[in-house]
C-alpha cells in the first residue's frame, strides 16, 4: 500500500483539524475573482470538502474528486456534497476533455508519487480538463523555505489527542518525510501516521506547467496574494492559464 493510501483516513481530520472551512473561505474570497466567468470548478483532491463548500458558498458551480473513500464519506456527512464528489485518481481523471473552466488544487495535494512521471501526469491531466482560457489554481509548499526552516519535531494536541510530528528531507532534499504520532490521551492508544511528499521548486514547477501547455500568470508567496520571496514565502501559489 502507497502511504498516500493509508494517511487520508480517519486521522487526517485530528491531525490537521486547524485547517476549517474558515481558512477555505477566506481563500476564495481573495482568489475567486479569478474565476468569476469560469465554470464549472473542479476541486482536485477535494478531502473532508471544505474548499469544495467554500466554493459553493460563494456561488460556484464547483465539483470534487479525491481517492480516499474516508474523506469523499466525510464530506457527504459533513457538507451534503453527495451529488458533487467522485472518487478517483489525479493522474486518470474520470471527466471529458475541457469539462472545467477552472481548477482549485490546495493545500499541497501535490507531490505524492515518487515517479515525477507521475506526479507530471496531474498536470497533464488538469491541463486536459480545462476549457480553453481556463484557469488553474495550485498551492504547494516552498521547498526552498523547508529546506532552511525545517522544524524537525514538534508536539501539540488536537482535542483528545497528543500529537508528536518528526521531519526530516530525504534523498538531498527531494522528498520531505513527516513520521506522526497520534495517542489518545483517553485510552492511551497510538496511531501512527507517515507521509512522504516530492518536492519541488518554483522553476520545477513552471517548467511542469509550460511542458503541459499551461501558462504561468501569477506567482505568490502566499493565501493573500503577497508577492512570492525566494527562500521566505512558505507558500507557492500558483495562477496557471490554458
């Protein structure tokens, strides 16, 4: 089994449970501009839904995909988005060619396959579904600022659970391996949780994008569309057009 197979499960919510639907929508509000004529909206790995609902909030005609069964249930339970969701892989998107006008891809749901042929396949893929002059919203992590910031532990609690999250780069930095450990402060049982994602820099990625015919129109550092800072920004978000 893949890690990505087994990490989007019933701990994802506990370990990332800071990130709400609140932070989704303040998103949308600073980029949905962007995508005021362009529908219907694809949420690519659209998880628990809360960019999904923030989109439909704001009144887009948005839709999304995911692989993990827990995640897509979680949504339906939490959101109603039943109608809206399917399952499947980035790298095979179930849709027609040109089916979207625009593509939200948040939060670095990027980066999972250790093939980069693989990890390119999401571009080519998303490059495929978008209508002509659509638009492609990419938010990943800045590998550079990692690379200099990596805080290697750290311990926290969400809830009822005692979280301890190690890091490390692997590989001269082209992969980030993250190693949690969930304890129920009630039971006391623990759950571990890996991940492994590639890294990629800013210049990797606009070479990805242009190679699959998406052109790069904006680049920024962050969720408030502040300029992207070499080594500073912790973000890069990325404003891509076909």
């Amino acid at each position: 089994m893949e890690w990505y197979e087994a990490a989007f499960d019933r701990m994802y919510p506990v370990l990332y449970e800071y990130r709400d639907v609140e932070e989704a929508m303040s998103v949308v509000e600073v980029f949905g501009d962007l995508f005021a004529d362009k529908t219907p909206i694809l949420d690519l790995a659209s998880g628990g839904g809360r960019y999904l609902e923030s989109l439909i909030r704001k009144g887009f005609d948005a839709y999304g995909i995911d692989l993990s069964h827990y995640l897509l249930r979680r949504s339906v339970v939490e959101w109603g988005h039943s109608r809206r969701l399917v399952q499947g892989d980035m790298r095979h998107l179930p849709f027609l060619d040109g089916s979207f006008g625009g593509v939200w891809n948040m939060f670095t749901s990027f980066g999972y396959f250790s093939a980069d042929t693989d990890n390119l396949l999401v571009f080519k893929e998303v490059a495929r579904v978008l209508g002509p002059g659509g638009r492609f919203l990419f938010d990943f992590i800045n590998s550079k600022w990692i690379a200099r910031d990596l805080l290697e532990e750290s311990r926290r609690r969400s809830g009822d659970y005692e979280i301890v999250e190690k890091r490390k780069l692997e590989s001269h930095g082209k992969y980030l391996v993250k190693h949690a450990s969930i304890t129920d402060a009630r039971t006391g049982k623990r759950e571990n949780v890996d991940e492994r994602l590639r890294l990629y820099t800013r210049e990797d990625l606009i070479i990805m994008f242009e190679s699959v015919g998406l052109t790069i129109e904006e680049t920024y550092g962050d969720y408030s569309r502040n300029p992207f800072v070499e080594g500073v920004s912790e973000r890069v978000v990325v404003v891509a057009r076909k």
